[in-house]
C-alpha cells in the first residue's frame, strides 16, 4: 500500500511539473516549429501511456480498499480463474495504445527529421558548426564571419546547421528550437531549427547534452533570435571588427585561420592531473612538458567574434578525420597518398587519445 501511495504522489508532482506548475520547463515551452511539434509528440505519448497507469493507480487503491482485512463484506472468491472480459480489457487496450504510438513515432520520426528542410518564406540561413574541445564554433560561409559559443539568426528564418567535431563525439543541442543531435570527427551530421520569436536578450540556452568527462560541463552557448534588420546589423558589425558595439561582453578578433582554430583548444587534463606528472617527470624536459599543460576549463570560453574566416577551414576538419569525406579532394595524385595515409593514421592516434583523456576525466 504504501509502494502505491507513493507512486500516485509521484505521479501527482510529475503531473503539476508537466503543466507549467513546477516552473519554465524548456522542453514544454517551445520556441520554434520543431521543438513545438516534439513536444506535442511527446505529451501525446505521455497522454496514452496515462490511460493505463491512471486507472491502475487507482483500481490498486480501490482494491486496497475493498479487500482488506477489516471489509466482512467483500466477495471472497477461491476458486476464480478466469474471466474473458478482464482478459479482453489488459490485453486489448495495451495493445491499441502500443500500435498508436508505434504509428506516432513512425510518423514523427519522418516529420521531424533533423535532415528535413523547413517550409518557410526565406531562404534558409547556413550555419557551420564545429564542436571544439569545450567550446562551439559556428562559421557563416556566406557571411564570411564566425562566432565562439554564439549563435545568431533572424527570427521566422530555417537555419540550415551543418555539424562535425574536432574531438570526441558530442551532441548539440538548443532545447527551446529542437531536439539533440550529435557532432562527430570525420562526420557531418544536419540539423534545421527555426524561432518563432525573437529570444530574450539572454537568448536561448544551448549546450552539449552528452558529458564525457571534466570540462564537457562549460559547452554552453548561448543562440539568438533576432529581427532581420538586428541580424544584417550584427553581421556588419562583425565584418567591420566591430562586434562588441551589439555585444559589449564579447571578445572581437580578425581572422579564425587554422593556426588560431588551433589555439582555441582547451587542456585535456585536470590541475590535479597536472600536478602530478610535474612531480613525477624525472627529466627537466617532462617536468616542462607537463608545466606547459593546460587544465580543463572551469568556465565556458568567452564569446568571441571573427570578422573574416579562412576559406574551407570547416571542410579540412572533416577531411582531418576522415579522407573520403564527400566534400574532400580526391583529385591529389598518387605519390600523394602515402602522406594522406599517414595523416589518417595519426588523426586516427588523437581521436584515440582523446577518447582515452575523456574516460580518465570519468
């Protein structure tokens, strides 16, 4: 009894918290198409799902009480075994509501398909987006500028996302726009989100959803929805190097080239970590190595803008990991190919290392 109580009690809270009583609770306050369509996806399936567990909630009490020791005049029935009608009831509808949402997860998976483009009235903003190690790096190619752990779009305009990662595999992720996708080496997946609305002037929270280890807790962002006229002011703004006039707490930057791609790269180890390697290196070049290490990052990587960014640097990510990436070019002759082997190789040696720095930070 006492098992079933708390589970009506639970159910009770989880019932207010899902009707807004609890607070903001993102996933129910959608801000765009796609996040709106997945959560009606999802109270829909809850809906169902309730069908049954309501009235099992509440015929467990009911029976509680009907039976117990103290009720003379219950009906006491030793020999019972079987009843059609009860067998059609717990069998029957269980199944209706299983084939229904079989049908909605079938018919939602294809409606809110990350790769699907979005029906709108302008033309699809594109975005590439980089999941660097503790930080995101979005690239707009037509543009020519980028942003660190910012985004910005025009209200009511389709953002075409085009996602890979410069580590570990990760999953990004804008809750108030849509679901989660992951960003992974050598890869490029799609994502396409749309506001309805402008955002506060906060903006939208965004953030890695997958954590792997120390560090992965500081890849937040932050995503803007802007008017149009907002928008192409930014842009200007940034292509000017003077991006800190719409952002004052921004850091402003020329060119994001590979040699500052690199540089934006956090340490993999923790200051706890590092102290230890400095005191057992038994060379001064060890004990250097190590001192030159830089920890994990204890706050997220300021927000920082690029007024131009060098041609393709999204593409030579991908094709760093992987050489016959779709956009790659396999037009290098063949003399070529024992160095592009052993650039695999060692792409391939840092993933690994990097997938081992991540279960050490576990």
């Amino acid at each position: 009894m006492r098992q079933t109580i708390l589970a009506v009690l639970s159910l009770s809270a989880m019932s207010a918290l899902l009707t807004g009583c609890g607070g903001d609770l993102v996933l129910l306050n959608s801000k765009g198409p796609v996040a709106a369509g997945q959560s009606s996806l999802m109270m829909t399936a809850i809906y169902l799902m309730l069908l049954v567990v309501i009235p099992s909630a509440i015929m467990a009490l009911w029976f509680g009480w009907k039976y117990r020791a103290s009720n003379k005049d219950a009906d006491y029935q030793p020999t019972w075994s079987h009843s059609t009608a009860i067998e059609i009831v717990v069998w029957g509808i269980p199944v209706i509501i299983i084939c229904i949402l079989a049908w909605l997860t079938w018919w939602g998976s294809h409606k809110y398909d990350p790769y699907r483009p979005l029906e709108a009235d302008k033309a699809p903003l594109t975005v590439q987006v980089i999941a660097e190690q503790f930080k995101w790096v979005f690239i707009y190619p037509e543009q020519g500028i980028a942003t660190v752990n910012e985004i910005r779009f025009p209200e009511k305009t389709p953002v075409s996302l085009r996602i890979t990662s410069n580590f570990t595999m990760n999953s990004f992720f804008i809750p108030a726009l849509g679901g989660q996708i992951y960003a992974m080496a050598g890869m490029q997946t799609h994502l396409n989100l749309m506001a309805d609305e402008t955002s506060p002037a906060e903006g939208y929270r965004g953030f890695s959803s997958n954590y792997s280890g120390y560090g992965f807790s500081q890849m937040r962002f932050r995503a803007h929805s802007v008017t149009d006229a907002q928008f192409a002011e930014w842009v200007s703004a940034v292509q000017a190097g003077n991006g800190t006039s719409v952002n004052p707490e921004a850091v402003q930057k020329t060119v994001l080239d590979q040699a500052e791609f690199a540089s934006l790269r956090d340490g993999n180890r923790g200051k706890h970590q590092i102290e230890a390697l400095i005191a057992k290196a038994n060379t001064p070049e060890e004990k250097a190595a190590a001192e030159a290490m830089k920890p994990y990052p204890t706050k997220p990587h300021p927000v920082t803008y690029y007024s131009s960014v060098e041609q393709g640097l999204f593409e030579s990510v991908i094709n760093h990991y992987m050489s016959n990436y779709h956009g790659a070019d396999h037009s290098a002759p063949a003399a070529e190919h024992g160095v592009a082997h052993e650039e695999a190789a060692a792409s391939e040696a840092h993933v690994a290392d990097a997938h081992a720095t991540a279960s050490q930070g576990e």
